[in-house]
C-alpha cells in the first residue's frame, strides 16, 4: 500500500518536532528546543484531548503534539523551569481532562521529584475522574503513579481510599492491593507524626528547663540587689543632714553674705568649721571613733 501522505500542518509540526529533538539531545540548546516546540504545537491548534479518536501513530496530529509537550517537558526541567511546566502544558491542552497519558506521567513524575506534589493534586483528580479517560489502557497505571507519588506523600488517606473504591475499572485483586498500600502509608505517617511530636515535646521540655534556670537566676540576682540597696538606703539614712544643711548654710553665709576678714565673722567661721568636723567624722569615722577634742 502507498504511505499515508501526511497533511501539511502535521508535515510542519513533525518537522519542528525532529529539530526540537535534535537540539534537546544533541546540541543540549534547551531554549532552542522550547521554542521549537512552542511553534509546532501552535501550528497544531487545540487538542480535543486523547479520547478514543487518539492515533496510534507518530503521523497523527495528537501524536506529534504529545511529543512536542514532551520534548518541551524535559528541555524545561533541563533548564530548572520545571514550575512553568504545568501552565506551559496547559496552554495547548485547555483543560486537564484531555492532557495525554505520557504528559501527565511526565508531570507527575517531574513534581514528585522536586517535592512538590500538590501541584498536581487537582489535575490528577481531575484526569482520574474523567469517563473518557478510564477507558484507556494507561488508566491503572496512572492512577498507581497518582496514588504513590500524590496522595500518599500528602497523607490524603481518605481521598485515595475513596479514588480506589470508586474506581471500577481495576480488578478486586488490584484494588485490594491498592488499599493495602494505603493503609501502610496511613501507618508510616502516623509513626513518623508521633516521632515529631515526641522530639518536639522533649525540646519543649529543654527550652523549659533553661528558661526555668534562667530565671531563678534572675530572681537570685534581683534579690541580692534589693538587699544591696535596701542597705545603702539604709546608711544613708544614718547620714546627719540636718548637720551637713547647717554647715552648708553657715558657709553659704560666711562667703556670701559676710566678709571673713571682718572680726564679727569669726564666731560664724569657728562654728562652721566644727560642724564640718563633726559631720566630717561622723560619715567618714568608724562608729566607736571618740568625739574630736577642740
């Protein structure tokens, strides 16, 4: 028979295709490669997703779409814009529902990898969820991968028991398996959960226990001082002021308002004098210190 001639934006499409490829292996021109891509998916138009019309092969529209998504896919990553990948895939697929098989495996895989599941939470529920969908021959395969590198890394028990129960297109023997998964995971997580929690209580138990000795330190500290200054207060308070007030006030008198030289101010002077010597004394003196002789 006379080989299918290929239309001519499927020809285009494929063309950019191979160029994309070679760029992607073997001149390692990664923004070349996207953009390679890019052109050949616009060329293609929307897909109507990869229901039962999908082609089985590389000439067919769809085929040389998904493999331009693929190709996209991996230069992406090569290039650590692996967070534009989704969106990316989007742009010509629309919806979820109608990404092919490889692409979704591709991204479940590629977020998996970066630890960051939940980016494909939706999206995989969304595919799983779609009757188109469960027709195809990927749909077991895909939902294992969903299960072990969605799901359960999430500790979204409940919703994939519910996924696998619901499902009617696996065989009991698989769906048991499958549960079984879940329920080893389930246990994991709670292992690990209450390991957390017990190192978290003894840190907790730690950070009391300095924080306690801290502060009987600090109380230890401020009690001391209160004494410190209760005890200076208190001597102060022995202190003879109203002796020190008159002295200073006599001095004030005798250099202010009178005239030392004067014979009148002697008897000021002398009273001063000793007043300064008595105060003198009784600050600066051991208490037992006998009284100054004139």
């Amino acid at each position: 028979s006379e080989p299918l001639a290929w239309p001519p934006v499927s020809a285009q499409a494929a063309s950019l295709l191979e160029e994309a490829a070679d760029l992607l292996v073997l001149h390692r021109d990664f923004a070349a490669a996207v953009e390679r891509c890019e052109a050949g998916c616009d060329s293609l138009g929307p897909g109507t997703g990869p229901g039962p019309e999908r082609c089985l092969f590389i000439t067919s529209s769809a085929e040389v779409k998904c493999s331009l998504c693929v190709v996209g896919i991996q230069a992406l990553a090569e290039m650590n814009r692996w967070r534009e990948v989704l969106s990316w895939v989007l742009q010509y697929y629309r919806v979820p529902e109608h990404l092919p098989p490889k692409v979704l495996e591709l991204c479940i895989l590629l977020y998996s990898k970066v630890r960051e599941p939940q980016v494909m939470l939706e999206v995989g529920s969304s595919w799983l969820r779609d009757q188109t969908n469960k027709s195809l021959p990927e749909y077991g395969s895909l939902l294992e991968l969903y299960l072990l590198h969605v799901l359960l890394p999430l500790g979204r028990f409940e919703g994939a028991e519910e996924l696998v129960r619901g499902c009617g297109v696996i065989d009991s023997e698989r769906q048991l398996a499958f549960l079984g998964a879940i329920c080893e995971s389930r246990c994991q997580w709670t292992q690990r959960e209450e390991m957390l929690s017990a190192a978290e209580e003894q840190q907790d138990a730690a950070t009391e226990t300095v924080l306690g000795a801290l502060s009987q330190k600090l109380l230890t500290l401020l009690t001391l001082l209160r004494r410190a200054l209760r005890s200076v207060s208190s001597h102060f308070y022995l202190l003879p002021y109203k002796k020190m007030l008159l002295a200073t006030f006599l001095l004030y008198l005798v250099v202010v308002r009178l005239d030392p030289a004067s014979p009148t101010s002697l008897p000021f002077i002398y009273k001063l004098v000793q007043l300064f010597r008595q105060a003198w004394a009784a600050v600066f003196s051991p208490i037992h210190r006998p009284p100054i002789q004139d």
